[in-house]
C-alpha cells in the first residue's frame, strides 16, 4: 500500500523563490556591503606592497612572477567575497531554536532548501566581485588569461564553491547533536584560508607540508581554480586537476548526506 | 470515513543522565547512563473528514508530542498513524502538501520577508494555482483583515497581526486537515475571537479537519463539539463536551452572602465549605443528590442572608478537577 504513495512531483520553482528571496534578504545589508567593498581595496593594496617586497629580497619561483602572484591574491581575495561565506549558518541557527521543525513540515527537500537559500546569498555577494574588481585595479594590475583558461576557472571555482557548501554543510550538520559549533568552525576557517592556498599559495610551503596538503580538500577550494587562473596548472593538466575537485566534491557529498540523514533521523526520533 | 487514524502510538524519548557539576560532565563523557521518558503511553483515536476536535491535557501530557507524530515531523516508538491513508513519517513531503499547521509559539512565515512575499514563496512551496492562491488570499485578507500590514516583515508584526498571518499561511493550499497547536496563546480578547471565528468558519464552509490543542478551554467551549483528554500520556476521555460536562459536572456551588461577617464555622449538611471569607461562603453541593431549593432552605434556616448565586461548573474546573483527581466515571450515574 505504501509503495503506491508518491510524494509531490519535483519542482525546481520553491528553490527558485528560496533563493531570490536570499538575494533580497542580503540586499538589506547595505552598509555591510560597502564597507566589505571598501576592505577590500585595502587589502589588495597592502597585498601587493606585501608581494613586492617579499618579490624584491627574494628570488622569484620560477612559474610564479611578481605580476602573477599579485594577480593570484588578487583573484583569491575576490574570491573570498563568496566563498568565506558560510551559507548554511542558517541551519544551525535553526536547529538551535527549535525552528528546524517547520521546515520538515513543508513538502520540499530541507537541505536543498539549504542550498539553494545559501546560494542565494552568495549570488548576491557575487554580484559584488564586479565593483570590487574595478575598484582593486585602480591599485593593481591583473592579468586577463584566454577565454578558454578563464572559462576552465569558472568551472573549478564553482566546483570549489559547492566543495566549500558541503563542508560548511558538514559543519552545521555537527549542531545535531552539540549545538555549538563556533570552535571547530574557526578552525576549519582558518584551516581553509591557508591550506588552501587563500592566503598564500601553496607552493611556498614546506615540502612534506605540500604532501600533506596534497591530500586534504582545501586545495580544491582556492588554489586549484586560482592555478588555472594564473597559469600555473596549464590546459593539459585541466582535466586532472578538475577530476581531484570532482573526487573531493563526490567524497564529501557523500558524506554531508549520510551526516544529514543520521541528524534528521535524530531530529525524528528524538524530538531535537 | 476515518481521515485520521491514531493506533496504539507509543513515544519514549531516551536521554543521557549526567551527574552534577564539572565530575558529572566528564563522567557522561566515558559512560552513558540513559534514562527513558515515555511521553505518549499507547494513544488512539480517529477522527472524521470535517471534524472539530480538542486535543486537551496539563503541560507534559503528551500533546504536543502527539501532534508532531501525527505531523510526521516524529517517528512513534511503536504504533501507527495514517493521515488521509498516508503515514505521515514515511511519507513526509506527500503528507505535507495535506496538512497546515499553527503553532502559537513558533512562526512558519519568513522573519525577513514582508507577509505578502511570504505568502508568494508559500505559493512556490505548495504549488498553489494562480488562481486558487488570489482567491484564498482575498478571502483570508478579508475575514482576518491583513491587508493593513502585508507589506510589513513578519518579524515587525505585532503577536496578534503575526497569528493572523500565520492562519492565513496555514490554510493557503487548502489543507484537508489543520493541527493548531496553542494557537491563541498570549493574544488580547479580540484576537482571540478573531482568531476563533476564522478557525470556525474554516471547519464549516470548508470542512477542514482541525484538531485543536490548547490551554485556554474557551477556546474549546466555543469551537469544539468533542473532546480528547489526555493526560500523563494516555486518553483519559474522548467524546462530546456535553458529555464530560454532565458526567463530571456534578458538582454545582451556592455563593451565598451572608447578612453580617461571621468566622465561626458554617456547616449545613448535604454541602461542603469550598471557601469562607468574610461574609461570603462557597458551598459546594452534588446536584444529584441534594436539589438547590432543599439547600437554600437549609441555609436560611441556619443564617441570615443578604444575596445568593448559584454557579454552574465551568469545563475549565471540571478539566482542572480531572487533572488533579485522574479521571473515573462518576458513579452512581447512569449514563
């Protein structure tokens, strides 16, 4: 009898509206807007005067010139703007005051509901990349790669942006069962900013650091696609570089839904 | 035809204990000692397509724990459920598109969203008909009178504007069936009644099926025609209200003045002394046993009196008797 019951026909409009409606909500926050913009050009400049000292008591690796590198901090600092958002905060805000449980009373899917609000949010943060781009190059210059090479980095940053969904996902999936999170999330945070290659790129490291890198997600993030923007990583080597992505990416969602489903089956069983 | 089928729903919540202070803490860390609360000991009932029903107990009685089982938002322990033929938590989504659900303490609209927009995206998630949507929302906006602040986000609203929006949220897709839980918790007289109206109108032009949970018994006496009772987790009464009123209302109280302020005890036989200050006594009288004319005759008999009332037992005494005495048949009653 049970199997002839079908839920509701998948739509794609809910998610739709949940995401323009976050655009909207963040489109509120103006002043924090600006001030995000105007930080910005700040840290590009003392980025470059960081660069250009440290370029001139030392010699330069060899496929990492001055003007690349400052275009690679530059491209990373824009690419903050979206991806140290944490776009699932949302669910652990929820979890925490007991709301969560109207969301499992409507007939959608409550993490893509997730995904789409936080995406949302972080489409209207893209918009900002624009100004901020014509902003930082009154102080910089940056390098413009060839379509291909630029449409090779749209790729692996949005691949690199659903990796950084899954583990802020992960992160607030943890609430299901401590409901406080803040600590694990600095660290992650902060583990993501330079093992990542955010800060600085990862072949300054330490070799045996690079190894251990090598093997952990948060090159996927932010060095792999601003490698391919710089030139670094070269078309032959797109289809590897992007088939690791796409391995982290498949590992991670695995695991953000078996966290999921254990939480919510939790949340079922024991009331939250 | 049964839209709501409740058999035998068990719930038992199991938690961690942990000792006092810092020790304790550490302790729960290494091992665990649970400790099972059942909150709903072996529930059922069933309720028909348009029925208007109070689901009523003290705080802790398992109400709300019931509701969210039959909302599907809680797996049972053991026992079933079917709502509208479909089992609620087996199938979430496909149950969610049947019901609405108010709960007073807990907004489902978006807090950052003006009301109108929230109901647009409430629109998205139920995939409403254009059409359907304008005219409920015209009818809603009519008989709750929204269109003052559907402009204005649900997090500025006042408690009885932000109720209002909630009904109105609730009932947009045509649910067949309506959970309230508490919906009129802290609002003002009037909101009540508003509130009260637009649940009753919903039931009889509709036919929605709404169970009602709620502390305010007013709201029952005015909405519903029969009750469930529950308490420590199990039905202790489940029929019309009439019936619990005359079962359990038995007991009728005299108020009576009396002509000068008196401290010695006042007995009469056939009555008890509820309450005795100043000039005024309470007594309480079996309206089955001793008629109200035999007692006034007693009374005055024994004192002078400068006023008297008789008061008919109100449903919220009679629940509240029923709380602290646990429920049984009045005896001696035929029924």
């Amino acid at each position: 009898m049970n199997a002839s019951i079908r839920g509701p026909r998948f739509r794609f409009e809910p998610y739709f509206a949940f995401a323009a409606r976050a655009m909207a909500r963040e489109a509120t926050y103006r002043f924090d807007v600006f001030t995000n913009i105007g930080s910005i050009l700040v840290r590009v400049y003392l980025l470059r005067m960081v660069w250009v000292a440290l370029y001139a008591h030392n010699a330069a690796p060899r496929d990492l010139p001055l003007h690349a590198i400052i275009t690679y901090s530059t491209v990373a600092l824009l690419m903050g703007l979206v991806m140290d958002i944490d776009q699932t905060r949302a669910l652990h805000e929820r979890l925490h005051d007991g709301s969560i449980a109207t969301d499992f009373l409507k007939p959608i899917s409550v993490p893509l509901y997730y995904f789409a609000d936080g995406t949302g949010e972080v489409l209207f943060h893209a918009l900002l990349i624009v100004p901020s781009l014509a902003l930082a190059l009154l102080v910089v210059h940056v390098d413009v790669p060839s379509f291909g090479t630029l449409a090779a980095f749209g790729l692996s940053f949005f691949i690199g942006y659903l990796i950084g969904f899954c583990i802020n996902f992960l992160l607030n999936c943890t609430a299901f069962w401590t409901l406080e999170i803040s600590a694990v999330q600095m660290i992650v945070t902060w583990l993501t900013g330079l093992l990542g290659g955010e800060l600085v790129p990862l072949v300054f490291f330490p070799e045996a650091l690079q190894h251990v890198v090598a093997f952990l997600p948060f090159a996927s993030m932010f060095s792999t696609p601003l490698l391919i923007y710089v030139g670094v990583i070269g078309p032959e080597r797109y289809l590897g570089a992007i088939a690791v992505q796409l391995l982290w990416l498949a590992i991670l969602g695995a695991i953000a839904i078996v966290v999921w489903r254990a939480g919510a089956q939790r949340i079922v069983v024991q009331g939250g | 035809m049964a839209i709501i089928e409740a058999t035998d729903l068990r719930k038992v919540f199991r938690s961690v204990v942990r000792g006092p202070g810092l020790g304790g803490a550490v302790r729960a860390l290494f091992a665990r000692d649970h400790e099972e609360k059942v909150a709903v000991e072996g529930v059922s009932f069933g309720l028909d397509a348009g029925e208007l029903v109070g689901y009523i107990g003290p705080n802790g009685a398992g109400k709300s724990t019931t509701i969210k089982m039959l909302t599907g938002i809680l797996v049972p322990t053991s026992g079933t459920v079917r709502v509208a033929g479909i089992a609620p938590f087996d199938h979430r989504a496909a149950n969610a598109q049947n019901i609405g659900v108010v709960f007073g303490q807990r907004s489902q609209l978006y807090w950052d969203l003006p009301l109108r927009e929230s109901f647009e995206l409430l629109r998205a998630i139920y995939d409403i008909p254009l059409d359907r949507f304008r005219q409920n929302l015209a009818h809603f906006c009519e008989i709750l009178d929204l269109e003052r602040f559907m402009g204005t986000p649900v997090r500025q609203l006042s408690l009885g504007e932000r109720m209002r929006g909630d009904f109105a949220g609730a009932m947009l897709h045509d649910p067949k069936i309506v959970y309230l839980d508490e919906p009129t918790i802290g609002l003002d007289v009037i909101a009540k009644e508003a509130i009260r109206t637009f649940i009753a109108e919903v039931n009889r032009e509709r036919g929605t099926t709404v169970i009602l949970t709620t502390h305010d018994l007013a709201d029952v006496e005015r909405l519903c025609r029969r009750i469930v009772l529950i308490d420590e987790g199990r039905v202790i009464y489940d029929g019309p209200l009439e019936r619990l009123r005359s079962e359990y209302g038995t007991h009728r109280t005299l108020v009576v003045t009396l002509a000068e302020a008196s401290s010695s005890e006042v007995v009469i036989p056939g009555a008890t002394v509820v309450h005795h200050e100043m000039s005024v006594v309470h007594l309480r009288f079996d309206r089955r046993t001793t008629a109200a004319e035999e007692l006034i005759r007693r009374v005055t008999e024994r004192h002078t009196i400068s006023d008297l009332a008789i008061v008919e037992p109100d449903i919220e005494s009679i629940v509240r008797r029923i709380y602290t005495d646990g429920y049984a048949r009045p005896e001696a009653l035929p029924s």
